[in-house]
C-alpha cells in the first residue's frame, strides 16, 4: 500500500492528500512532526531532502508535492487533474507552478510569524494527529526553534512578513479575477491549477469542514490573519473550490477508507 509521511497543515502536503482523496487511491498516512521528523525522511530519501510530503509506494520514495501529483496523474489517470488539451495542460501547470513557486512559500512567511507568537498554537497546529502530552512538550520547543525556523523560510523581519500577506493578496485577487466566467481556473472543470492555488490559499483562508481547518479556538494572531483576509471574493472562491471538490471533513492516521 503506498504511504504519505505528511505534516497535517503543510499546502504541499495538502495537495498530495487531495488528489489522493480525489483519485480515491488506497493509502496510509502517517502525521510527523516537524523538526522531529527530519532523521527519518533523510533516511528514507537518502539525504535527498528532510521535507514533506514523501510518498512511499513499493518500498521507493517520491517526494516534492509537484513530483508526486505527476506520478499519481500518470498511474491513475482517472479522474484527470491535467486538462487533456495540450494547452490547458500547460497553463494549468504554470498556473500551479505560481503557486507552488511564489505565492506559497512567501505566504508561508506571514502563517508561521504568526503560529510562532503562540508556542501551544504553533504545536496543536503542527502536533495535530498526535497526543496532547506529545503536543505539551513540542511547544516547549517552539522558542528554541524559531531562529531555525525564520531562517529556513526566509522570515527576515517585518518586511518579509508583510510581503507575505502581499502575496495572499495577489494570490486572491488572481483566483478571482481568472475564474470570474466558469469557477475555475482553467476551462471549465476542476484541474491542477485549482487544486494547488486552493490548497496554498487555505493557509489564509481556512476554509471550513476540511483537513485544512485549524483547531479551535485560534489563536488571536493567526485568526487576526484569516480575519485579514476572509472578506476578499478570491477567499469566497477557496470555500467554493473546498466546498465543491474537497469531499473530505478531516484529516487522519491510518489507513484511508478509499476503494
């Protein structure tokens, strides 16, 4: 059976988890911590990389999301994520590529400046799918690792923080714009394009019954971020696309319920 070694609340992971669910492909997943997990997945990749998600299928890893998502296209084809016109595929993917190469990880800056401010929340968030007293002693290492933190996702004071809630907001305003006519960014049926710039803007957005809903209560600075955000038409447009296409209320350990 193939494995997802995930982070609950990573986008990238997010979106390997939806087209798995989209696709309806047996799996197993299993939650790590980030920081903890780092040993294991440079093991398992080989020194190859210490990120997540990594899809184990046969005993051989894959890992970067956009990797993984052309491999599940290719032995699962059915239902296609790639437009079968050979030019809505390629706008698809550079739509996708925006996101994953841009707006993600400078919008990463701006969630995790503000998960850092509140250890427990930061742990809760990224303890999610483990216990409460795994979670309890993950946040006593939340300080400690910040500086690690900041430095690896590029948080190098306000103004790298403040370029993040940019980047939602050009991120926003594109969905919107580009799917005014049919819902969708490309054509008119759900492809890679909305798959990955929803699941990058579900950082901002938090969209509702997901696997990408945080826990509650927020924490005043993160929810002070999806306040910021949550009356743009392109927010309206991640719920739609959540509410539509998701088809899954949470996350989980273990193995899916797929067939």
């Amino acid at each position: 059976m193939i494995e997802l070694l995930q982070f609950r609340y990573s986008p990238y992971n997010e979106k390997v988890r939806w087209a798995l669910d989209f696709k309806r492909v047996p799996h197993r997943r299993t939650a790590v911590l980030p920081g903890p997990h780092m040993p294991r997945i440079k093991k398992l990749t080989g020194g190859a990389t210490s990120a997540t998600p990594v899809l184990v299928h046969d005993g051989q890893p894959l890992w970067e999301s956009t990797a993984i998502l052309d491999w599940l296209e290719a032995q699962h084809p059915t239902p296609p994520l790639v437009p079968a016109d050979a030019a809505q595929a390629a706008e698809a993917r550079a739509i996708a590529a925006r996101f994953d190469t841009d707006i993600g990880p400078r919008g990463r800056r701006a969630v995790l400046a503000a998960l850092m401010r509140t250890p427990r929340y930061f742990a809760a968030v990224f303890g999610a799918g483990h216990g409460a007293l795994a979670q309890a002693a993950y946040a006593l290492t939340v300080p400690l690792a910040a500086p690690m933190v900041r430095k690896g996702n590029g948080i190098t004071g306000e103004a790298a923080i403040a370029d993040g809630h940019t980047a939602f907001d050009e991120g926003l305003a594109y969905v919107a714009q580009c799917a005014a006519a049919t819902g969708y960014l490309v054509g008119s049926t759900f492809t890679l394009a909305d798959l990955t710039a929803a699941s990058m803007l579900a950082m901002c957005v938090d969209p509702p019954a997901s696997p990408m809903a945080r826990p509650q209560p927020m924490a005043a600075p993160f929810a002070a971020l999806v306040q910021r955000h949550a009356r743009h038409p392109g927010a309206d447009w991640v719920r739609g696309i959540y509410a539509r296409h998701r088809h899954a209320l949470t996350d989980f350990n273990g193995e899916s319920a797929a067939a």
